[in-house]
C-alpha cells in the first residue's frame, strides 16, 4: 500500500512540474509580446479577443504535444529524474519557441502581433500562426524521440529540420491560388484553412522522412536529406496527376451572394489536396523497401 502512495505522490510531483512549466511560460510569453500583457495577467477571458485567445492557447497545445513523449524511469533518484524533466523541458522549449520565431519570421515577416492580434483581431493570422506552433511542436517532439538523449544530435536535427520546414513554408504561394499575404490583409479564415493541410502534409512528409535507423549519424541526415528532396520532386508530380485523373477546375465566379461559399470550396479543395498528396508521397518515397530485389 505504502508503494502506491509513494507512486501516486510521485506521479503528482511531475504533475505539478508540468504546471510549474506552463505557469513560467505565462510569463515568458509576456517577455515575448509585451502588448499581451493586459490578457495574460488579469483573468483571461476567452470571448474578448479571440484571435489572442488561439495564439496563446496553440503555444500551450505546442507544450502538451512536446511533453507527450517524455518518458522517465525513476530508479535510485527522484530529484534526478526531475533534474532530467527540467533539462529536456529547458531544451524542447527553447528549440520549439525559436522554431516558431523563424516560421514566422519567414512567412508573417509583413505582420506583427501588435497589429494582428491586439489591434485587428485578425483570426486568418491567428490560425496561421496557431498552424506554425502545432506543426513546430509536432516536429520537436519527433527529434526529441530520435534524439537518443544525446544534445550535439538533437541540436543538429533540429537545424536541419526547420530549414527544411521553413523552405516548405515559403513554398505555399506554388501550390495554393492565393497568397498567405492575400488571407491575411483580407481576414479570410476560410483561406487559411488552405495552409493548414499544406503544413500538416508537410509535417508527415518529415516526420517519414526522419523515421529510420540510426547507425551512423553523417549517413542518417545524408538519408533524411534525400529522402526530403526525393518527396519534393514527387509532390507536385502526385499534386498534378490527381487534378488530371479526377479532372478538376478552378472557376470562381465573382458575386456578392456566394463569393464567401465558393472560397470556402476551394480552399477546403486545397487542404484536402495538400494532405492527400503528401501521403502519397510518404507511401511512394519512405514506405517501399527493396532489400534484395537486385541480386
């Protein structure tokens, strides 16, 4: 019974830990957007600035996505497994907030949150923005399972990987009808849905891509490097044949009365099209395996 209690108390300690976390980023997030201030430290409520209420809460969903995959083994010491949950803590969210900095940084470089978020109340850039912290969460919490505990490892992946993610970023503007910019200076919500599944292909794309043995570190990033560039070859390739097969046509026809409706079409057209295509590719590029085929 004694041992139950002991466990229960423990499992509540890492609790709390993860709370302690989260309540040092409230602050953390004021240091970053100082005009947020006024939301973060008063009670927040939720209906006065919606757009605020989804950038904030997306860096938290980022969080719970990151620590999904701690995993501790407590077994001579609970102050070093908690030591061990504050330095992976440490690592994952300096990494996961710098990657959000540079998605933004390189595809919102003509917006600010001042005058997006606090000012406009602009929901296309909150769910763009919230589409960034999901999909750089997401990312982290890969590296961080494949890290092998090893920091030089982990640093390196995570360089490679958000190069690579940035330069996808940047590459909505060849897939989609519309720019980023355009949804954004017109508050269209539906467009941003668009990017959504355009980031969430991507992110199976290296997720794949990333998802193979680990025998010599040199070799697995040279494999994780062609196979990213063997999938950008395939992906437009994979883009154009499913709009050919399934003869589709874009055709807009500009009115008042149903403008919002066909825009929501083609945009949820897009996301669909984006994702279905890169799991194509995934299949195509990271899931066939020829072992000996050729001796």
């Amino acid at each position: 019974m004694n041992q139950i209690y002991d466990q229960f108390l423990i499992r509540g300690l890492f609790a709390l830990s993860f709370a302690l976390t989260l309540y040092l980023y409230k602050y953390f997030h004021i240091l970053l957007y100082p005009s947020s201030k006024q939301q973060i430290l008063t009670p927040f409520v939720v209906e006065i600035n919606a757009a605020d209420t989804i950038h904030f809460f997306s860096r938290l969903m980022g969080f719970a996505i990151i620590f999904s995959q701690f995993n501790f083994v407590i077994q001579e010491s609970i102050l070093l497994s908690l030591l061990d949950f504050f330095v992976k803590s440490f690592f994952s969210i300096t990494f996961y907030l710098i990657s959000c900095f540079i998605l933004e940084s390189l595809v919102l470089y003509n917006f600010t949150y001042d005058d997006e978020i606090v000012k406009k109340r602009n929901l296309a850039y909150a769910i763009i923005s919230m589409t960034h912290s999901i999909s750089a969460a997401y990312l982290i919490n890969v590296i961080f399972t494949l890290s092998i505990n090893s920091i030089p490892f982990l640093s390196i992946l995570w360089m490679t990987t958000i190069i690579i993610l940035g330069l996808i970023s940047m590459s909505f503007k060849l897939y989609s009808n519309q720019s980023i910019e355009t949804h954004i200076y017109k508050k269209d919500v539906t467009g941003s849905i668009a990017y959504v599944g355009y980031m969430a292909g991507a992110i199976a794309i290296l997720a794949s891509s990333l998802d193979h043995s680990i025998d010599n570190i040199q070799w697995y990033l040279v494999q994780f490097i062609l196979k990213t560039l063997l999938s950008a070859i395939f992906l437009p390739i994979i883009f154009k044949v499913i709009n050919i097969v399934l003869n589709v046509k874009l055709k807009l026809i500009r009115s008042q009365k149903n403008e919002t409706e066909q825009l929501m079409a083609v945009n949820i057209y897009e996301a669909i099209l984006f994702f279905t295509a890169c799991l194509f590719v995934v299949v195509i590029t990271n899931q066939i395996t020829f072992n000996n085929i050729y001796n």
